[in-house]
C-alpha cells in the first residue's frame, strides 16, 4: 500500500473524471460505477468503498494539477523558457502566460505518446469493464512511470533511497514512487538549470562586448543595456532562436 499512494494520488483523479464523465453522458447508471448509498449504514459495503474513493478523489483534485504540471515534461520547458527571457532581459515579454501556455502546449506535446499508453493500457480497459479499479492504476502508472525513470538520474534515485533508509531494488521498475517523484524533480530542475546556463553565454558575451566598446568610447552615461538590448533581440531574430530553443528543449527528453 506504500508503494502505490503515490501512483493512486496521480492517476487516480484523472480516472475518476473519466468514468464520471461517462457515467452523465448515459441515461442510466452504469454497472461501472454502482449508485452511491443514501446512508452509512448501507448492507452494501462495496457502495460504500466507492463513495470513499469518490471523495478522496475529489479532495485530491486540488492537488492533480500541480503534480500533473511538476511529474511531467512542464517543470523544465518553463524553467527553460523563463531562463531565455532573462537572458535576454526583456523583462516581462513575452508575459508570464505567454511563456506557460507554450510550455503547455510543448508538455502535450512531449508527454502525448505517455498520455497515449495510459489511456490504451488503463483507462479504456477499465471503462469497458474488461479490468478492475487496481489493475487499471497498475496498468497506466507503468507509462508514467517508464518516461519519468528515462529523465531521473540514479544519482538523485540514491539521494532518497539514503535519506529514506530504504533498500535500494534490484530493478528499475521496482522503484516506488515515492522515491521516483522527488527525484525526477530535482532532476528536471538540473537539466533546465543547465539548459539555461548554455542559453545565457552567448547573450552574456554580447553584454561584456557593448559594455567594453562603450567604456572604450569614454560613453560611461549610456547605460549598456540600451544598446545591448536591441542587439540580441536582432541577433535571437536572426538566427531563428524560438525554432532553436523549441527544438532543443523538446529533444532533450529523447
């Protein structure tokens, strides 16, 4: 039970909000998802079982968009995005919904074969009665689980199993998820702060470069950043740099 609190938290809410969905969409109840009891005292106790999980549900629906936005590709493509920005030190452009709603869209984009495999795997089987409830976690929390595995350093894995005191697997996919998530984020957050480093090098080197012509003209009133901002903004435009970023933070999860 331990170990699966973690995956029931994450895919639990999503599968909830599926059969719910279904369960309106049909004139009569679905034998999927049995009537709920209209008292405690119900001789029927898988009734009551499942309002428990219906409101355990609903109570962590508050909590499924951060984990869906900190489990997922989001963490370092927004990272990454708000490096570039102040790199090139345009303050508040793009704005911060620009910058979350392309980091939306490039998450869809990178997690849609994982999305693809859960719901081929766990949810449509569980819709169609074809599995139960537990097996449906097990089943779509394998997708997940595989991308998130790909993007953790064993490094970060060992930090938490040394923390926890728990005994290391003798398989990856043996790992719990209690031990994978935090890793896979502090992962995620060094590749985005690499990623970001890289970024800032070339507009660094242009700063260094106006600031120094500028000392060098005895224009010590100019600020350097109103020269320097117009020309990174023509050197990013020049060399296509959204197409370069894009591509480059997209392919780093290959």
């Amino acid at each position: 039970m331990a170990r699966t609190w973690p995956r029931r938290l994450m895919i639990g809410a999503a599968l909830l909000l599926v059969v719910a969905g279904s369960a309106c969409a049909q004139p009569s109840v679905s034998p999927m998802v049995p009537a709920l009891p209209t008292s405690w005292a119900s001789d029927q106790p898988d009734q009551i079982v499942l309002t428990l999980r219906i409101l355990l549900g609903l109570a962590v629906l508050s909590l499924a968009p951060a984990l869906l936005m900190t489990l997922t590709a989001f963490t370092r493509i927004v990272i990454v995005l708000s490096f570039l920005r102040s790199a090139l030190g345009t303050q508040q452009t793009p704005p911060n919904q620009v910058l979350v709603g392309l980091a939306l869209l490039l998450t869809l984009f990178v997690m849609h074969p994982v999305f693809d495999a859960m719901n081929a795997d766990g949810v449509q089987p569980y819709l169609s009665g074809e599995i139960g409830y537990e097996t449906a976690l097990e089943r779509a929390g394998e997708p997940l689980r595989e991308f998130m595995l790909k993007q953790t350093r064993e490094k970060d894995l060992a930090l938490f199993y040394e923390i926890s005191g728990t005994a290391r697997p003798a398989r990856p996919d043996e790992v719990p998820f209690q031990i994978l998530m935090p890793g896979f984020v502090i992962s995620e957050l060094k590749s985005a702060f690499q990623i970001g480093f890289v970024l800032f090098v070339p507009f660094l080197v242009i700063d260094l470069v106006v600031a120094s012509s500028l000392m060098s003209m005895g224009m010590l009133m100019l600020p350097p950043v109103m020269i320097s901002l117009p020309v990174k903004i023509l050197l990013f435009v020049l060399v296509d740099g959204w197409h370069l970023v894009t591509k480059s933070v997209v392919l780093s999860f290959t």
